[in-house]
C-alpha cells in the first residue's frame, strides 16, 4: 500500500476551479504539506492553464488528464473536477499506477462509486476522500464519545443543518449551478455531503430511510432546496435530518439522545446533559411514577483551533504513502454518505421507505438519466463545465 523508500509523494491537480486553486497555492505556494509536491496540474480551460504557468512555477499544466497520467511526473492525483468526473477520472488514475485523493462528493450516483471502489481495491494504491471535516475535533470528540459507551445505547440523533443559505444569483452563477445534468442534484449533492459523512461516521449507516424532498421551493431550480429525512438504525433509534438553502439565518444543530443523556452540538461547542445512571437502569429500578435521574450540564472541553481541514487530509494522504499511515477518510468510505443521499432522492422519487441494505444502484440511475434529459443543461454539455467544484 505504500512505498517507504520514497522520500516525497509528486501529486497532481485536476480540475483549476476554486478548490483546486486553493490546494495548489497550500501545496506549492505556502508548502502547508511536507513530503508533498506539485508535479503537475490539469484544466480543460486555457485561461486557467495559463493562471498556473503564471503562478504555480515550474508547474507543467495539461489540458488532457491522460496526458498528464502518462507523464511520469506524478505519483499521485487530486481530483477536483466537476462532480460527475470523479469516478472516471479516479479509475483511469489507478490503471495508471497512481494514488488518489478525490475531492467531494465521491461521485453523484453509487453505481459509479462502487466502480470506483473496486478499481481502487484492485490497484492496491492510497485512495483517500477530502472529507476535511473529520479533522474537526468537535466531531471527533463527539464520535468518540459515541463509539466509547459514553452515552450508552442510542435513541434518536436529529440534525438540523440548515445554515446553507444560497440566493437565487448563486444559483444563477453558473448554468451548471442546481441542475441535474451538471451538479446532479442540489443542497444534498452540493452543501451536504461532509454532513452526511459525519453522520454516518459519527453514528453509523442507517438500515433505512424515508424523506421528504422539495424541489424548487424557494428557487427557481430544478433541484432540491428543502429536505427532511427519517432514518432508522440496526438498534432501534430513530434518526432525522434536515437541510435547506433557503433559510436565513438558519441553525446547524446536533442532538444525539442516549441512553446516558444527549449531547448537543451547536456554535463549535459540545454540551453533554449526562445522566447519573443510565435511563434503562433507572426504568428497571425505579418506584416512583414520576421519579427521575440525576443529571448534570457538562461542557465537553476540545483542544484549540478547528482542525487542520484540507491540509490535515493532505497530510495523512502522503503519510499513509510514504510511511503507511492510517487514513482519516478512506475513498471506500466516500459511497455511504452519497448512499444516504441517493436514498433520500430516490425515497422521494418512488415515494417508498427504503432499505440502503438492498438499495435498487440500477433503478436510482435509471431515475436520474430520466432528470437529466429533461434538465436545463444539455447532458453534451456536462463535461465541457470548469469549475463546478467551485465554492461549496
């Protein structure tokens, strides 16, 4: 899995638009990463080819990804295409020898992700996903917290994420912007896959699932920009989530329920309402039809700062090439939050409870080839689109 006779890791870039620009200058500009250098960078726009050779020094930039593949100047590939490139492209690196990192989502259906998954275990190389939200270690205390016993069984999780806030000119930015053909989808596709992957990674896959979707509520979009789910787990626990891009100013809350209290995340700060004994021991105990627990208010202490985000992924990619590292974020892990996603489209769509144990891949991408063809962005143009990884 990784090579410890090397002493740096050359990766290249694909895909000039916002994102890319902003690892290219913490990689070569501002050498956030060490043992990580800017081989190579690729764009299908000349005019972002030419911002690197003006910039990015020494840097060749390719406008074909193949080429670059094939230049034996890389040993590994950041892709930060638009969102329907990230399968191909992810395979085609791998044919080639190479490492990769993919910038979210991992790709727009699950068919094409589980492609690339299996490409990615054949290859035998570091596949990692840009979930830079792990690094955060308000969602790493609280997914320890989880995971340690500390709130004992699990009752109910409810996520309100709804400080997504985009106008109609953001979706008017870009002819691409919110449609089916060049994002693939809205809110879920665009603003919410590093919370859906939290969710997941923090609680664990739901068993199944039935939403709730609009589509074009506030917007003139063809996409969703208001969305509940509920879910529920191997357990027994119930889970709700809900986003929205038309609320302002919105909330992003997190309250997951115990059998040992609930822990509320909100404003970058973790409450902790903890009970004394556990409320299933207080039932089988109990006399008193009106007794309670004991219960106090603890503030959950984190280290300072926010996480090293991006370059904190970058960082563990190369490490987990160079000294073999464990990864933060595997690419495998990349197709259960866009699962959870799919599934939310596809309840809505066949207005059904669905199983993501048995989830229909075929069915979902049949339904979404059918949006596409009718979406307001000719499909022959999707792949002519720089950019759509933009600012989420």
């Amino acid at each position: 899995m990784h090579a410890s006779r090397q002493d740096k890791v050359r990766i290249g870039v694909i895909g000039l638009g916002n994102m890319g620009l902003s690892h290219c200058r913490q990689i070569h500009i501002n050498k956030k990463v060490p043992g990580l250098e800017l081989g190579a960078v690729c764009d299908i726009s000349e005019e972002r080819r030419e911002w690197a050779r003006n910039h990015l020094t020494d840097v060749p930039a390719y406008g074909n990804a193949a080429e670059m593949y094939k230049s034996g100047l890389i040993d590994a590939v950041l892709i930060a295409a638009p969102h329907y490139d990230h399968p191909p492209l992810a395979v085609e690196a791998f044919a080639n020898g190479l490492h990769v990192l993919v910038e979210k989502p991992a790709g727009v259906y699950t068919k094409q992700v589980l492609e690339m998954n299996a490409a990615a275990e054949k290859s035998g190389k570091v596949f990692a996903m840009m979930y830079n939200q792990r690094t955060n270690p308000v969602y790493q205390k609280v997914r320890e917290l989880i995971h340690s016993g500390d709130l004992g069984g699990l009752k109910r999780a409810v996520w309100i994420v709804t400080d997504w806030y985009r106008s109609q000119a953001y979706h008017d930015s870009g002819s691409w912007r919110s449609t089916w053909a060049g994002e693939g989808g809205g809110t879920l596709i665009n603003q919410n896959p590093h919370n859906l992957d939290l969710f997941q990674w923090i609680l664990g896959m739901p068993k199944k699932l039935r939403s709730f979707v609009s589509y074009g509520k506030y917007y003139d979009i063809e996409v969703e920009d208001d969305v509940t789910a509920y879910m529920e787990f191997a357990n027994g626990a119930s889970g709700v989530y809900i986003t929205s891009t038309g609320e302002l100013p919105g909330t992003n809350r997190l309250e997951i329920s115990g059998d040992m209290g609930k822990i509320v995340v909100e404003n970058n700060t973790i409450t902790f309402y903890r009970n004394r004994i556990s409320e299933r021991e207080h039932n089988r105990t109990n006399t008193n039809p009106f007794g309670r627990v004991e219960n106090w208010k603890c503030e959950v202490p984190l280290g300072k700062g926010g996480g090293e985000g991006h370059v904190g992924i970058m960082k563990n990619f190369t490490n987990a090439i160079l000294h073999g590292e464990k990864l933060l974020a595997p690419g495998e892990e990349g197709i259960c939050g866009l699962l959870i996603s799919n599934a939310i489209h596809y309840s809505s769509w066949t207005d059904t409870l669905v199983d993501l144990e048995r989830f229909d891949h075929d069915h979902f991408y049949e339904l979404l080839q059918e949006k596409i063809a009718s979406s307001t962005v000719k499909k022959s143009m999707v792949h002519q689109v720089v950019d759509i990884s933009g600012t989420h």
